[in-house]
C-alpha cells in the first residue's frame, strides 16, 4: 500500500483530542501532555477549549494537561492535538 493510499485512511483529529502512543516523539499537531506552557496567540483553538483549565496566566500562555505520571505508569506517551478539526457540540 503506497503512502498516498495510507493517507486515505488517516483521520484527522479534533483539537484537544488526547492519544496514547508508544513512540517517543511528538509529531506534528501535536503536544506532549507534559504540563508545558505554549502561547495562546499560536495555539487559539486549543486555548478556546481549555481555557486556564490546567495552569498558565490567561493573557500570554495556558497549560496543557500533564500526564507524565500515567505515562511512566504505561510505558506510553501522551499527546495532545493542537491541531485538527474544533470540535461542535452535537
């Protein structure tokens, strides 16, 4: 199967979205769920979900969620889509 076919298959994923991997780097879209702050002016879709739910100031940077414990616990890695589709409420 070519990587063009692959590509049919993928499935974009809602921002906010939190997966579970067992590779070791965060791929592009996402961010690990590590407690990090990022900049709300570069991350707004995310920032309109989560809002100051998980840290940061409000104004320049929020948190995301920090799962490191349940990842050493799994031996997984979590991540969290920054990007992808905004999620509607029903």
């Amino acid at each position: 199967m070519g990587r063009d076919r692959i590509r049919d298959y993928a499935v974009e994923p809602f921002v906010g979205q939190i997966i579970q991997v067992g590779f070791n780097f965060v791929p592009t879209g996402f961010a690990a769920c590590d407690g990090s702050l990022l900049p709300i002016n570069q991350n707004q879709a995310l920032f309109a979900l989560l809002g100051t739910t998980y840290g940061g100031d409000g104004m320049a940077t929020f948190a995301v969620p920090d799962l490191k414990a349940a990842d050493e616990a799994t031996g997984l890695h979590s991540l969290i889509a920054i990007a992808g589709i905004f999620p509607s409420r029903g």
